[in-house]
DNA sequence: ACCTGAACACCGTTCAAGT
DNA sequence: ACCTGAACACCGTTCAAGT
C-alpha cells in the first residue's frame, strides 16, 4: 500500500505524542512508516514543513468558527480563540515547541492569528490596532503554553515537589493563562473606551 | 594559554553574532577557541547550559538598575525592563531563539521575570497577580522579539518587498512592540483602578 | 586541572537507480 | 509516480589517556 502525505502526517503526529519531538526524527518515522527516511522527502520538501503541517493540523479547531461562537461579544470570541490555541497545543506533546518552531520559521498559517485580529477589529479596534493586538495576544499564548507544558515534562519525570497534587498538569497553569487573558482584553477595554 | 569559562562564552557570543545559532556547533566553538569539541565540556556540562549563560548575558542588563528607574512611576519602571529586554535581544544574532530555549528548558536566570514582577508589585499588584502579569509580559516580550529578528534574517537574504525601507529592522517592529506593551500596562491600570 | 584523540550513536538531506 | 540504497557532511557527548 502507498504512503501518502496524511499518513506521514498522522504518522509524525503519532510519534509526538508517544516519544516526544526529540524523538521525532526522520529516520524513525521512515521505520515506523515501513519506508526509508529518503522517501519522506517525496511527500514534504523538509522537516520544517512536516512540523509545519502538524502545527496547522493542532490549531485547524482554532479557526472553524461555530455560528454560537461568533454571535457572542468580541471579547468573550477571543476568549474562545485563544483557548482554543492553548488547548490545541496542550492536546499533543510538546505541541507548544513544535508550533513555535514552525512560527519562527513562518511556515505555519497565519489563519489562527487572523481570526483574532478580525475579532479585536469587530470589538471596535481599527484594523491597524487589531493586527497588533493579535500579534502581541498570539505570543503570549504561544510563550505561555510553551512555558506551561514544559513544566508538564519536568514533573512528570522530574524532582517534583510534593506541594500540591501534580495530576497532569499544574493547577494554576490555566489560571495564569486566564490571567493574563484578561489582562489583553481589559487592556483593548480601556483603549476602546478612552475613544468613545 | 588556558581556557577560561568566560573565553568559551564570549567565543560563543562571536560566533553566535557572526554566523547564527544554525553555525554554533561545539565543534566550531572548539576549533575557533583552538582546542578540541571535547574540552568544552570541561566548563560546561552541555551545549544547553552554555546557551542558557548566553541568555543571561543578553539579559543582564534589564536587572541593573540605576536609581533614576527605581524612581520613576511602575508603569515607566516597567516599559524600561521591557525595552531593555527586547534590546538585549535584538543585540545578538537570534538572540530571541537562543533565549526562549533556555527558558524552555528553565536553565536561565528568572531575575529578569522577577524584578518585572516586582514593578507590577509596586503598581500595587497583590504578589500572586504580580507573578502572573510578570509571566504573560515575559512570554509577550520573548515571543514578540523571536519574531521580529526571524523577519530580519528573512529581510537580510531573502525576498525583501520594496514597499518601505527595511534598514536592518522592519520600521513597524518596535510599533508593534510598544503597542502590546501598552496593552499589558492598559490592563494593569483597570485592575488597579477596579479595585480602589 | 585541563585537554587530546578517538570513538559512539546518531542526525537531515540528496540522488542515482530501481519498479 | 514513488521508493530504495547508499552515501555526504555533519552533529552532541563521552572517556581513557596524556601533560
């Protein structure tokens, strides 16, 4: 049966999530392709883009924008927006890495940090204004993510500290990323106000 | 003549300016400081801690602080950290990438975090919020920075559009850098405010 | 104490040649 | 069109042995 360029995909996705991105190399995913590393390049021109592709893949639920969603209010949208970016992240190992990576090398979409600036522009922010508001509320989201999972790793085969339970995942993880959330959002709050 | 600690680290920082994270190898480290890759790892454990004493090189000046800026208000105090920060940055060739690892794998120095702690502390921030507000604008900062210097490094040897004059730096980076941190300042102050 | 020499166990990527 | 086999040009790290 033929390789096609989902099954490269999912396949490096597999592999993520079982051994992590220092594991993720392309000889591996040859062998657990059944294929040689060479032929991967038959279907992704490099391993940026393969990280690329996977990146878009953890944050296509970011954009599919459910008519509930985007009836409510600008800043409760963006909410969502951005939890959705988190969660998307969070749901693979060392997600957060892996799209800040492909960021860096501006070969993800670009459509998850358009949404928010359409959503910061329908809350009233000129267009020029939204785009930077998305661009500062996209690295913050991206940073904290990215600082918040590699907390994960360190617990979960780590000294950890028996100060609270460690189920998974810290307990005030998703408080800070709430926290300074809201610290956008009042933020763009005040700006609005002080132009009305 | 023997090598010192610091000889490895500002031989890094060289070849760092010169020739991009991508070109500082061990080896190359080795061969330009004329001893062997293995050396190296006499004063330093691995590749990851040298890259981590870089990172707090870069950033050592955000937490000198001369008395004019303990002065001043805690939101001027704070754009001053902020800036100092994005300036030790931009300083050294992928200066953001080497920075944002070494915070991935918590090997820098959280001095920096810590005194933009302290400044939302004095705004009047209760410790735990200070903490928080301190991490999102961290992650804005490192986030924002890695950014703007991979647009640089496209814009230096690549397809730079014609539209404006793109000297070293894109004229709208430190616009949008500013932007966003108006927004974290913005809303701190309607928290503050909420609460008197 | 500090460094060499040499190895170990890998990488990403390319490409003629096969089918 | 898709993949193999094999190579090219590297990596970070370790460690006995030297001085």
């Amino acid at each position: 049966m033929q390789l096609r360029r989902h099954d490269v995909l999912s396949g490096a996705i597999a592999i993520l999530d079982e051994y992590g991105l220092g594991d993720l190399t392309m000889r591996r995913l040859g062998a657990a392709l059944g294929v040689q590393a060479g032929a991967l390049y038959w279907h992704f021109p490099n391993k940026q883009s393969l990280l690329a592709a996977i990146t878009d893949e953890m944050l296509a639920p970011v954009t599919v924008e459910p008519a509930a969603a985007a009836a409510a209010a600008w800043d409760e949208r963006l909410r969502t927006l951005a939890r959705r970016m988190r969660d998307g992240l969070l749901a693979h190992r060392d997600g957060a890495e892996v799209a800040t990576a492909s960021y860096a090398a501006r070969l993800a979409s670009d459509a998850p940090r358009h949404a928010m600036a359409d959503a910061f522009a329908e809350g009233g922010l000129p267009v020029q204004e939204a785009a930077m508001a998305a661009r500062a509320l996209f690295s913050f989201i991206l940073g904290q993510t990215m600082d918040e999972q590699s907390r994960m790793q360190m617990d979960s085969h780590g000294a950890l500290d028996p100060s609270d339970s460690p189920l998974f995942e810290s307990p005030s993880a998703a408080d800070y990323f709430e926290y300074g959330l809201g610290l956008f959002t009042d933020g763009v709050r005040s700006r609005l106000s002080g132009r009305l």
